[in-house]
C-alpha cells in the first residue's frame, strides 16, 4: 500500500458500486461496524509502484548467493571460535546452520559441544613410516595414508571408497564420521576435498548447500518444479505470499501455491476434498442404485425399469422397486412404472434410502459448482500467463515499432496483465472460501456473494481492456492519435481492480466483519459494500482529485489540463472522451 486515501462516507443508494456507479472511496464508520482503512495506488507512477513492490519480508536467493552466504557463515564461526573453516562447517550443520546458537552453545560449553560434534580437541599424529591401514590391513608408507582429527589411520584407496558410498547414498553423508566403530570423529568438508573424485566433490556441494536452505528455519526452497532459487523470509512480518524470481507465487507457510484470502487450514481441505475418493462415493450414491443380488452399483441413465446385471450376476430386477422382475408384469405397471414402488413409498418405506441418495445429489451439485468455477479461473489465469509471456516476448517489441513508443513507456501493459494474473489467483480461491462458508450465516453469504461478483465484473473488464482494445493498436500499421486515451484507460483500470481486489481480499480475511448478527432477514448494505471496498484512480501525471466531506459529497468537475473526473466513480478520463471508460456514465 503507498499512502491512506480520504475517508468517505457511506450516504449513497443501495445500489451503486464500485464499478457501476456511486464514489469510490471508503465508508467512514460511525456505526460501530468494522471497517477497513484502504489506501490508493497510482497506476502510472512507476517509482511509486516500484517502491510499492520492493516492500516486501523476504529475499530470493540464487545458488550463488546461498553460497556466498554459507562462506561468509563458516568464515565468522571459524574466525570467532578460532578454528578451521572445515571445524566450523561441522559445527554449523549440527546447529542448523544458526551462528549464533554455535556461538551461545560453544562458549557455554566448549568441551561438551567438541563431543557431540564430533571434534576431539587434540589432532593425533602419526609418526611412522610405514602405517597399516584399519580397513584393508594393508602396510602403506605413511604419505598414503590419512586420518580424521582422532587419528585412526586408512589408506587412500579405503577412504575414496567409503567417502564415495556415503555421498551415493545421499545427504547423510553430511555428518560422515571415521570408519572405525567406536570412533565419532566427523569427516569434514577438507578431508573430502582432499581424496573424493571431483562427480564426489560436487554432489557433496550440492548436499552442503542444500542443507544450508533445509535445515534453516528461515529458508526455504522454492516449490515450483524445477526452480533453484531459495527464499529467506522474515518471520511475524505480514503476511506469508512469496512471490519467486521463476514466477511462480506460494505460500511460505503451507509451501502451497499463494492462496489469500483463504488460509492454509481451509486450503489442506480443499485440496483433500479435491483429490480424496469421498466425491466419487457421493456421485454413485447420487446416480446409482446396488444390485439387489451382488451389490454392484449399477447407473441408469435412460431406457426402462427392466434392469439386468452385468456377468456373472445377470440378475433381473425392477429399477424401482428393486424386487425380482419375474414378479413384475402389466399388473404392476409394465416397463415404465411399478405399483408396488409407488404403494410402498406412500408408506414410508422408501423415505431415508431417498433421503439419504438426495443429500448425496445436493452435496454433489454444491461441490461441482465451487469446483467447476474454481477450475476455471484457474485455467484463465494459465491463459492470461501465457498471454503475458508472449506480450514480453515479441507483442511489446511490435507495438513499440508500430506506435513509436519506446518499450519502457509501455510498462503500463506488463502491470495491467500482471494484476490480471494475480486477480485470477485471488477470484480462484474466493469459491474455496465460498465453499467453506457456513450455510447457516445467511447474511454472510449474500454480502459474500455480491462481493465476488463485483470483482469478476471488475476484473472482466480490464481483461477486455488489456486484450481485445491492446489487439487494436498490435494491428495498426502507423501511429494510433488515441494510444495516449487507451493508456490512460488501461493503467486507470487496472489501478481501480487492484484497490478492490486487495480491499476484498483484507475483507475476507477479517471475515467479512461488515455483516454482524444485527443484520436483519439475511439483507446485506450494499452501499457500505462498495463504500467499503471501492477506491479512487489516479492515472498519468495529471492526477483529478476527489474529497469528500462529512455529508458524504465530492468534489466534481474536470481538471485543469486535459482529464475530467467521473461525477459517479471518481475516474480520471481524457478530456476527448464522452463517457466514463470505467463505468460508462455520461459526461456533463
């Protein structure tokens, strides 16, 4: 968020909104509602944004960075404790890699942390010529052979291969120790320098660094398949969205993909409902009946009541009554109705077997309606990704060509696809939360319902903005003169969704607080909605302001150069234009 916008207050009709009429500011509460104090964006104001950006609490780190930051670690232990880099580098795997736990343990306790570790205070030397190796008990000339600071010796040979088995059986051999038995001295990162091969070498620095990113709790890999960045974050510092360097966005808490305003709990069981057997039991109780014989589901889906199991059962039954259908004729009905069914379910016989296969069929619409729309923002969101890649990678180019535009003039594009994506992530999960709303908060619901819809509405139409209009001035073959309007129409779009999408999101994470018990016959205020979570534009560098005062009017009119102010959504337009681009009212 940049900066606090003016309150507003909540005197307009029910029906105006953010997108379709009515001031776009926020309700100044003095009713003792909760409501949501809402900052502002400016759309073309790229320092700003940038700045905006580069607020965040955490840091993306590149396979060089995680290395420069382990050596800079191993070199402050090693020069503090005055040990060798190859000691502290045992040390600091043993404590996770947190300097300063290695330092408070050390210097507590040297001697107790020397034992654990692994790192006996007194290198032992060996002094004769010829030394049999303890592992192949072949004599070897003392330059052959090598030992960890415990002394044992092994020849070259042994410990190339125990060193190379260890790495090949995985991370484990991070906290490698000496061959002999009843040794615990730590095989350290200089040994392995010094006698593995160098496929040896590099695998144990993969290992090294790996650990220096798993084994601290402030980091953490990337989840997206195939990506080598790492994320330090800042912990208790807002909230858990990381956004990679890969593109890809996750929460850190859940390692999830990025997930506001749903929390993690509720995404857990989303994802299980999704992926568990449970859906398949609801459908096939919902649209099938059991064999009376064998009890294999059966499905019918047209033809008549005259049903035969499939082999080796091949049993014959009424589909209604499911009794034998040698019992059935033109007495009971013929093929298209059973008498008995319908005698035995007016007494009742048939009401929890129809009342349960009902439940099953209604859960069952319930979760396909969530499931289908949650799908499908989530495959718009793919599209508009791909949409974005292909904008950076030649349509930019070409446009710049044709309007004779340079490229960094047009960045007002890349942030309008940018917050499509994101809104697309965001409308997605808002049917999980949807899903998880409970049906007896009748109120909630509705406010919840108008809300959603407003930003589909919003988010609409700024994908038609930045796809169908932006398609116009691609196929141009000179210079457009109303490319200056489509930018501001574009960055002014774009900054209108993102102030609601964002306020949405802050508004359904504090559970949607504006509808209390209070709220009378599940109704829902939505002029407070709109008032809530709607917010003023500013484009270009002419910016139309707006206040408002205690009686809840604005200041309207056109601006002193070339931009006048919607009188109902508070939009800065170009002065060419004859209504509002964003909510189409006509100008006076």
């Amino acid at each position: 968020m940049d900066s606090e916008d003016d309150m507003h207050d909540a005197n307009d009709s029910a029906d105006d909104d953010f997108y379709s009429g009515g001031e776009a500011g926020l309700a100044a509460s003095d009713d003792g509602d909760a409501d949501y104090d809402f900052a502002d964006h400016d759309s073309d104001d790229s320092a700003e944004l940038l700045s905006h950006r580069q607020q965040q609490n955490y840091s993306i780190l590149s396979e060089a960075d995680i290395k420069h930051r382990q050596e800079d670690d191993i070199n402050r232990v090693s020069t503090v404790l005055s040990i060798s880099k190859s000691e502290a580098c045992v040390l600091l795997r043993n404590y996770n890699w947190s300097v300063s736990k290695v330092h408070d343990e050390w210097f507590a306790d040297e001697e107790r942390v020397r034992k654990v570790v692994g790192l006996p205070e007194k290198h032992i030397e060996m002094s004769d010529r010829e030394v049999t190796c303890g592992i192949c008990f072949e004599s070897c000339p003392r330059a052959s052979i090598s030992a960890a600071a415990c002394g044992h010796p092994f020849c070259a040979t042994c410990w190339r291969g125990y060193i190379s088995t260890a790495i090949n059986d995985g991370p484990g051999c991070l906290m490698l120790r000496c061959p002999d038995p009843s040794c615990a001295a730590a095989v350290g990162q200089g040994m392995i320098n010094s006698l593995a091969d160098d496929e040896d070498k590099e695998k144990y620095g993969r290992y090294l660094r790996r650990s220096y990113i798993e084994d601290n709790r402030k980091t953490k890999w990337c989840p997206a398949p195939g990506c080598e960045y790492a994320v330090e974050f800042v912990m208790g510092s807002g909230s858990y969205d990381i956004n990679c360097n890969c593109s890809y966005g996750f929460c850190w808490n859940c390692t999830e993909e990025a997930h506001r305003p749903v929390d993690c709990a509720t995404v857990s069981k989303w994802i299980l409902k999704n992926s568990a057997e449970s859906e398949n039991m609801n459908w096939i109780l919902a649209n099938s009946k059991p064999c009376p014989k064998c009890k294999r589901p059966i499905e019918k889906n047209q033809g008549c009541m005259h049903i035969t199991c499939t082999p080796p059962c091949k049993f014959e039954f009424c589909w209604l009554c499911l009794g034998p259908w040698s019992d059935h004729g033109e007495r009971t009905g013929g093929f298209y109705a059973c008498n008995r069914y319908e005698a035995a379910r007016q007494e009742g016989a048939y009401d929890e077997s129809e009342r349960r296969r009902e439940m099953a069929k209604n859960s069952l619409e319930r979760y396909t309606h969530y499931y289908e729309r949650w799908a499908a923002n989530q495959s718009s969101r793919s599209k508009a990704l791909g949409d974005l890649r292909s904008l950076q990678n030649d349509k930019l180019e070409k446009l710049s060509d044709v309007q004779s535009q340079p490229e960094s003039q047009l960045k007002f594009i890349i942030e309008a696809w940018l917050q499509i994506v994101e809104c697309r992530r965001v409308l997605k999960w808002t049917y999980a939360y949807g899903f998880y709303l409970p049906e007896h908060e009748h109120a909630k619901r509705q406010f919840f319902e108008y809300l959603q819809g407003e930003a589909e509405s919003g988010l609409e139409r700024l994908h038609q903005c930045a796809e169908k209009e932006l398609q116009v001035y691609l196929e141009a073959e000179s210079p457009s003169k109303d490319f200056n309007d489509f930018r501001t129409k574009l960055a002014g779009l774009t900054s209108v969704t993102r102030n609601y999408f964002e306020n949405l999101v802050r508004a359904l994470e504090t559970g949607l607080n504006d509808v209390g018990p209070s709220t009378s016959h599940g109704t829902c205020n939505k002029s407070k909605t709109s008032k809530s979570l709607g917010g003023k534009s500013k484009s270009g560098k002419n910016r139309a302001s707006s206040t408002s005062s205690k009686s809840g009017g604005s200041s309207r009119g056109v601006d002193d150069s070339n931009i006048w102010t919607c009188d109902q959504c508070t939009y800065a337009n170009p002065r060419s234009a004859r209504a509002c681009q964003a909510c189409d009212h006509q100008h006076r």
